[in-house]
C-alpha cells in the first residue's frame, strides 16, 4: 500500500510527503495548512501522521465539547443505561427446573 493510498483525517499526501490541510470551518477557526515535519527538518512518516492527526482530532473534540459546556449546553453522559433486569435469554430464569 502506498502512502498515497493511506486515508488520515486532515492530512493529505504530496509525493509522499503528508500534509496538513484544514477544512473550511477549520480554517475559519484560524487553523492553517502546514507540511508536517519534525523540528529537525524530517518529514514525518505515516504512522507519525496519523498520530498527530489523532492528537489534533482530540483536541478539536475538547474544544468543542468546551464550547457547548460554556453555552449552557447539558453534558451527554458518557456511559450506557443498561436495563435493571436482566433479559430472559441470557439467564434462564431459576423456575426452569432441569431432571437429571
């Protein structure tokens, strides 16, 4: 599989090199486009750009869930309601009475 073929939120590959490009309401948020290389002058490699394309996905997750919390907005819970009985199929009930 070549790098061009591999699928990272907001990063784009130029002759195998990634790079950042924002989308438009990214871009209005004041985020620019950026090649993604390391401090050195490197380039990052595949795995290294889907790790800071998970970090700034996260990121954005934060901020918008900041945003909301400052709008007045209620939390969404974060876990799962199961019922308080248990269902039937998955255990049997105790007047099911077995010979032996």
């Amino acid at each position: 599989m070549a790098k061009d073929d591999l699928k990272i939120p907001h990063v784009s590959w130029r002759n195998g090199r990634p790079r950042f490009n924002p989308s438009r309401t990214l871009r209005e948020a004041g985020y620019v486009g950026e090649d993604l290389r390391h401090k050195d002058g490197r380039w990052m490699s595949a795995g290294e750009a889907l790790d800071w394309s998970r970090k700034l996905s996260s990121k954005l997750e934060l901020d918008k869930r900041k945003q909301r919390l400052s709008a007045g907005e209620p939390r969404k819970r974060s876990f799962r309601r199961y019922p308080s009985q248990p269902s039937s199929r998955r255990f049997p009930s105790a007047s099911c009475s077995t010979s032996f």
